[in-house]
C-alpha cells in the first residue's frame, strides 16, 4: 500500500550518479532531476547509490545534497535518502534532545517502536549507539519524566515475534487485563506496559479487537475516558500505532497542515517514512477524518520544490 513509484525499468546506481553528480555541479542545481531520481527509487536502491556515489567522487552525496539545497526541501531529501534505521536514530535523537518535550516529540519514538517492524526497531537502536554513542533506552530515562519515561523504555527496549501468530484465549484474558487496569484508572500499570510491549502486533489488534467486542468501548475510548493528560496521550498514541497506524499518521499530517501555519517537519516525517508502507491507506484515512483530500491538502499548504518532492513520493507524476 506504498505510493513509491519505482520505474520497471531502473537505470545502474553509476548511471543515476552521473545524472546527480550533472544536478550539483557546475552553476545553480538542477533540483528537477534530484526529485526524479531519488524520488523514484526504493531503500535499497538509494543505499546503492549512495555507496556508488562515495565510490566515484569521493565525497558522501548527503554531505553534497546538505551543501547544495535548502529549507524544507533539503531537510525533506536528506531525511528520504538517509538510510532509514540512521534516519529514525537521528530522529528520535532530535526529540529527546529538544528542549520542549511535549507529545509531538515524545510520538517519534512511539512511532519508530510500534509502527515499524521489530527488525527495523533492532536496526534504530544499534544505529543510535552507533551515532551517539549512548543507547536509545538510555537517552529516554535521562531526558523523559515519570510516567512517560515507563512507557517509552518498554516499548523501544521491546523484540517482538514477527510473525503473524494469535491466540485467542490470550486475547480474551489480556483484554479483561487491560480493562480492570484502565478502569481502576492505573494506566502505567506493570500488566499493561508488559502486554503491549511484548505480544505481537497481530496478537494486539485481536486483543484490542476483543475488549471492543467484551466491553462495548474500544481501548482507545477508555483511555480518552480516563483523562486527557500526557500518560493518557501517549498510551493512545501506542495502542494507534500498533493497532492502526495509517490512522495515527493521517492525524499527523492533518495537525502538521490544518490550523495557522504549517508544521513541515512532522509532514515530511509522516511521509517520507511511510512512503514505502502504507501511504496510500493513509490518504484513505485522511480522507475519512477530514473529509478532504489529502493530495489536495499537501499541496495546497506547500510550495516550489519541497511541494513537487513531498507530492512525488505521495506517487503524483510531476
């Protein structure tokens, strides 16, 4: 459900660096041909080209693409051609060292930890200690408070199985788990950050799907129904991502858009790291939550070449 369009037929990653080296070089940046190249092309094949590219020129292609664009567009490209495992770790750095840790921080890390897959978030975590010398779980205690700190530790410190096994019977008792702990309001429960920071991602949607059918309420409308703190929040903003991501994303990219002004940071995270996910389930979504369209709504609130790169890995022909 990506809206990546990858062409069938895909040059050599020497021919795509002869075209980028054309784009950087000599007066002014031909920023068209930087869209279509890296705007058309899959993790793997970015990787490719960057080692291709060091191997040729000698010089890193993030270090020349920083040097060569700006703004939002820049940030835009370094973000989608950095490897992603690197990306996320730069990423969730960035959030725990701001200075103003509100929950439009504290969500990257949920959503690295349970909108991706566990691999993935094993690859995050060795990138981080790589980058910053410094574990991921390690920056969280220093930089989160209680009870917040709890909840990201479990879920970013989870291995999860990653297959697509359910048990029902567990489903059935960890839902009666769940509901006991939120209606006696003990929402940083140690039965709570357990189940939903070790059971499958399958496992969860059929747990999550049992409360609904056992007690009326979906998890998500109890946990609102408690209060509309920071635990509360963030509680919501996991169980969203684990259970329906594209919906957790499509509110991303409407709170990034709708209102004054444009949050361009948590627009171009939102789709640059789900443009070979599941984007296209999040244009559904958007559309349901905000009766609009989300094609319509991106480049209404953006510009130039930031606007066509965004719109290119939404999958539009530019």
């Amino acid at each position: 459900m990506a809206t990546l369009r990858v062409p069938e037929v895909v040059p050599s990653s020497t021919q795509d660096c002869e075209k980028l080296r054309e784009a950087v070089q000599g007066l002014g940046t031909d920023e068209k041909a930087i869209i279509w190249i890296l705007g058309h092309r899959n993790a793997s094949q970015r990787k490719k080209i960057r080692e291709t590219y060091q191997q040729l020129y000698n010089e890193s292609l993030i270090d020349r693409l920083n040097s060569e664009l700006s703004g939002d567009f820049r940030n835009a490209v370094i973000l989608w051609t950095t490897d992603p495992p690197n990306r996320d770790a730069k990423l969730a750095y960035e959030a725990l060292k701001a200075k103003k840790k509100g929950m439009k921080q504290l969500q990257v890390i949920v959503e690295i930890a349970c909108a991706s897959s566990p691999n993935h978030l094993q690859e995050v975590r060795q990138a981080y200690c790589s980058l910053f010398d410094c574990s991921l779980e390690e920056d969280i205690v220093s930089a989160v408070s209680q009870p917040l700190r709890k909840i990201l530790v479990a879920v970013a410190s989870s291995y999860r199985y990653d297959k697509e096994l359910v048990d029902m019977n567990v489903a059935d008792s960890e839902a009666a788990k769940l509901h006991e702990a939120i209606k006696s309001n003990k929402l940083d429960q140690d039965d709570i950050l357990l189940i939903l920071s070790t059971r499958n991602f399958h496992q969860l949607r059929a747990t999550f799907a049992c409360y609904k059918q056992s007690f009326g309420n979906s998890i998500d409308q109890d946990i609102k129904s408690c209060g509309n703190g920071d635990l509360e929040s963030l509680l919501r903003v996991v169980i969203k991502c684990i259970d329906t991501p594209e919906k957790h994303f499509a509110e991303v990219i409407g709170a990034a858009i709708i209102g004054f002004g444009t949050d361009e940071d948590s627009l171009t995270r939102a789709i640059v790291a789900r443009a070979e996910i599941d984007t296209m389930k999040i244009r559904g979504e958007y559309f349901n939550i905000f009766k609009t369209n989300l094609d319509g709504a991106v480049t209404g609130d953006t510009s130039g070449d930031y606007k066509d790169f965004l719109m290119t890995l939404l999958g539009a022909r530019i």
